[in-house]
C-alpha cells in the first residue's frame, strides 16, 4: 500500500515537474546575447560591463542633493548624482554624502518619477555610527564582526542587505538562517524587527565570496 | 502559489531520490566490506536551456577500485590547450598591503583557463530573467567543463538554480573576451549543498556550449588522503573590488581538513569559484570562503573522479 502511494506521488510530482518546466520554458526570452540585462527596470546600464564597472560608491555632497527639483525621473537623479556602484539585486543606489552620512535612493522602477525635492531627499540621509575599522569587535579569533546599516531586502526572500562603511562603502547580504537576533539592551528580537536603516552590528563566520557576498551571521544586534 | 508547488515538487523529487539512494546505499552496506565502502553522492544537475532538472547517482567504481588498490593519491597534470605558450608572468602590481597582484597578461597559461562567470537568475519566477546577475569565478577543468563554486549557480538561501550562466575566460578589463565567451548547458551541484548547504560539497560544474577548453587549456587537480599543510598555493580570480580583472593572491595551506582546505590567500567577493593551485598548475581546491581564514572545497577522491569525467 505504501509502495503504491509512493509511486503515484512521484509520478505527480514528475508530471507537475515537467509541465512547469515547459510552462517556464514558454516564458522566459533566452537571449542568443546573454551579457544582455533583458529587463532594465532598475537599472540605467544595459549591460553588465557597465554596471560592474561602477565598482565604488560615489561621495557626494549635500548641496548636490539639494538640487534636485521635485518630479525627476530617478534616472535622471542618479545621472545627475553620477553613476555609484549598482549591487545588482535591489531598485537602490547608494552614496555617501559629505563622508558620514548615508543616502539611499530607493525606487520600484527606475523610470518613476521621484516626487521628492532636493531638501526632502537630503532629510532621509542617516549619518554612520561607527566609521572604517572603528566598532565593537568580537572577543573569539574564530568570530567576525561588521557594523553597517540595513539599506534593502529582496523582496523574494527576505533577505536584508547592508551597507558597510568601510574602505570601499561595500555592502552584503545576510543570511540570517542561522543567526540570533536581538537588541543592544540584550532583548530578544527577530527578523521582523530588522528594518531599513537600521543600525547593527553582525557577527559572523564566513562570507561566500559571490558577488554582492552573502555574510554568514551568527549573531545580530540591533543598535538603535 | 506557482512558486511554492514548484519548490514542493523539487524539494519532494529530491527526498525520494535521497529515500531511493539510502535504500540503495544500504544495501551496499550489506554486502560490501566496510573498509571498501564507498559513499555514495547524488549529482543535481539542470539543463539551462530547457529547465529540466534530474538527479543522478555518482558511479564510483573508480573510487572503489582505487581504495581496492590501496591509492591514497591521484594526480592530473594541466593541458596548456592549443595555443603556444608564452612567456611566463612576473608579479609586478603589489598594491600597498594588499597581498594580491594584478594578473594582466591573461591570455598566458595557466591565467587563460580562468574564467569569470555571471549567472542570471529568476528569483520571482515570473518567467522572465531578472535585472541580476552574481559574479563568480571558475576554471576550465576539460574541453567545455568549468568548476566553480555551488553557490555561484545554486543559491542555497533562495533554493533556486541560475538560469544560465556566461563563461568569458581570460578577461583583462571591461568588455574584454580574448577567446570570446560561451554560454552554460548544464549546470551540475552536489544534492548535500542544495539540501543542507554543507560547505564540504560547496562545488559546482558548468559544462559549456563550446570546447573552449581544447583552444586555451585547463588545469590539472590533485587529491591526496594525507594532510596539505604548508602547500604554497595561490588564488587566482576576479574579485568584485577590482571589477572584470585578474588577481592572484599567493599564500599557503594552513589547514587540511578531508573535505575543506583553509589558507591564507587574500581574496575578495566574486571570486568564488577560483583555483586553490600549486605549483603544478593542479588544483587542490575550489575557493567558496571568506572569514579568519579563507577557504574552499577541497577536491576530494570522490570529486577527483567525478570532474574526470569532463576531462
């Protein structure tokens, strides 16, 4: 009886298999061209050596933000801005404005409009707490930690991507699966509470070396 | 909804095939001395031009016959491909402390059978290619066979494979593709990395539309039972901090452990995927970690005589 029931449940889960393999297959366009991005919602660039080539994050300074009039296309702010590094999976850019503080333009499509002026933009920037090498540090060898500020998730996944100020202004991924999370009073805390913008401090073991990385947190705490 | 079906039927395809193999493996057990016993692997792979994914056991009659023959060593030496060699690299761009340097005569052996990967994803599955690609490194390994990383073509926190992946080898700069590029056909990784994401099977294989392989080569690998402790080693790839270039870090093994290999190369995101080499030209790893130490994939017997296959 059991044998039976496991056999027409793998040849259920072989026919739906096959069926949306070949559903997916009538969807997606395989571009002959693939170093071609087939949709551009997010970004400006139109292939993937431009994109990649804007390796670091701009500086700029407040009175650049200041400028921009209210009802600009997103992509002409960050024309106006000037390219900044595009970490590919996220409708955001990043830059840091006057050394210290942090902007992040976010948009669902980057042929929006932004209906924000200059001085509504600027109030959004949030200043570094901690800066370079300059953070609480883990006391184990064995144990990383990081201090940055959450900028974007991917929406599929959940998965929160940080802004590290250091050398570079790079930015990770975290995989939480593994990682406690909890406040800086030592309250428990969970991935609901992590939020944009928020300031934490990761510790972690190993970083898969991907592009954007992912980091490996064991432990998350939320600084304010 | 669509999403979630089709993540049921590939997590349920891979639990039958895992109850299929330990049933299988069982009886093995059973009827095989245990100092020979072998165990057993089952290779995901997907073909990126139709979707299709299958699951298939390792043959590891190599590796049965090998323990038989009390090998504790194999070795490939490296193809240097059909192009003539030329003169032999010098390092000579140390930046500051950064213990890696610039690799700018690619096209020379060994540096032209490596390659820079970027993958295509559909995360939300709405059929169409998302504007993302990962970047990854991996080296030619046969005539149109590429190892790199598991997590560079399987995305173990979305559990999802890449679409496809483009393969440019050699490449100095942006746009740069001195032996062109070639597209993935199937994509291969170990089910323990997609179900458990053991950074012991950190590996994955990209077999190419092309054999351009024949034309710049590839490296030869090494797997030995003993430790590899002090090996001087280099990691060659194409971190993200120093976009679509070379660079080689040079160090040392610190670590051995059966299934990973620690050392101390400086190197960067995206370069995942690259060569853990000796002096050989042999490839001793797959480089996958950052972290106090880094570390990769230690090409073990197992996966020795797996990636023969594809030489």
């Amino acid at each position: 009886m059991i044998k039976k029931i496991a056999v027409i449940l793998l040849y259920f889960a072989l026919s739906i298999s096959i069926i949306g393999c070949q559903n997916k297959n009538n969807n997606i366009n395989y571009s002959s061209n693939a170093v071609i991005i087939e949709s551009t919602t997010c970004s400006v660039y139109t292939n993937n050596d431009d994109a990649e080539s804007n390796s670091l994050t701009r500086k700029i300074s407040s009175s650049e933000i200041k400028k921009i009039k209210s009802n600009t296309y997103y992509s002409e702010i960050i024309k106006q801005l000037g390219e900044t590094q595009d970490f590919g999976n996220s409708c955001f850019r990043q830059y840091i404005v006057d050394d210290k503080n942090l902007f992040v333009l976010s948009f669902s499509d980057i042929q929006d409009i932004c209906p924000y002026s200059g001085e509504e933009l600027l109030s959004t920037i949030k200043p570094f707490k901690y800066q370079y090498d300059n953070f609480p540090k883990s006391e184990s060898d064995d144990l990383l930690s990081a201090y940055g500020i959450i900028v974007d998730f991917d929406k599929y996944t959940d998965t929160k991507f940080i802004s590290i100020p250091d050398e570079f202004y790079n930015g990770m991924y975290l995989d939480l699966q593994n990682a406690v999370i909890s406040f800086e009073n030592g309250n428990s805390a969970s991935i609901d509470d992590l939020n944009n913008m928020q300031d934490i401090i990761i510790y972690y073991d190993y970083i898969q070396e991907t592009f954007p990385s992912v980091v490996h947190c064991l432990e998350v705490i939320i600084i304010n | 909804m669509k999403r979630c079906i089709k993540r049921f039927i590939a997590g349920f395809s891979a639990i039958i095939m895992s109850v299929t193999t330990n049933s299988m493996v069982s009886a093995l057990d059973n009827n095989s001395n245990m100092e020979n016993h072998v165990e057993q692997f089952i290779v995901a792979s997907k073909d990126t031009n139709s979707g299709e994914i299958t699951y298939k056991n390792f043959d590891t009659k190599l590796t049965t016959n090998a323990r038989n023959n009390k090998v504790n060593e194999l070795s490939t030496p490296a193809y240097q491909g059909s192009i003539s060699q030329e003169e032999e690299i010098s390092p000579n761009n140390v930046i500051g402390n950064d213990d890696r340097y610039r690799i700018t005569h690619t096209t020379d052996f060994p540096y032209r059978t490596i390659c820079r990967i970027v993958t295509y994803w559909d995360k939300d599955n709405d059929g169409v290619i998302d504007n993302t690609m990962g970047i990854g490194t991996g080296f030619l390994e046969g005539p149109n066979a590429v190892v790199t990383a598991g997590h560079v073509i399987y995305d173990k926190n979305l559990n999802m494979w890449c679409e496809y992946a483009i393969i440019t080898p050699a490449q100095d700069g942006a746009g740069s593709a001195p032996y062109g590029n070639t597209r993935s056909t199937i994509i291969h990784t170990s089910t323990a990395w997609i179900e458990s994401g053991s950074a012991d099977q950190d590996w994955g294989l990209i077999e190419t539309q092309s054999d351009i392989g024949n034309q710049v080569g590839w490296l030869g690998k090494f797997w030995t039972s003993g430790s590899l402790d002090g090996t001087s080693v280099h990691v060659t790839g194409y971190p993200g901090d120093k976009p679509q270039t070379m660079w080689r870090g040079n160090g040392s093994i610190t670590k051995s452990e059966s299934a990973r290999l620690f050392y101390n190369c400086d190197t960067m995101g995206a370069e995942s995927g690259a060569p853990v080499l000796n002096s050989s030209n042999q490839a001793l790893a797959i480089h996958a970690n950052g972290g106090s130490y880094n570390s990769g994939t230690r090409i073990t017997e197992w996966l020795f005589n797996f990636l023969e296959q594809f030489n």
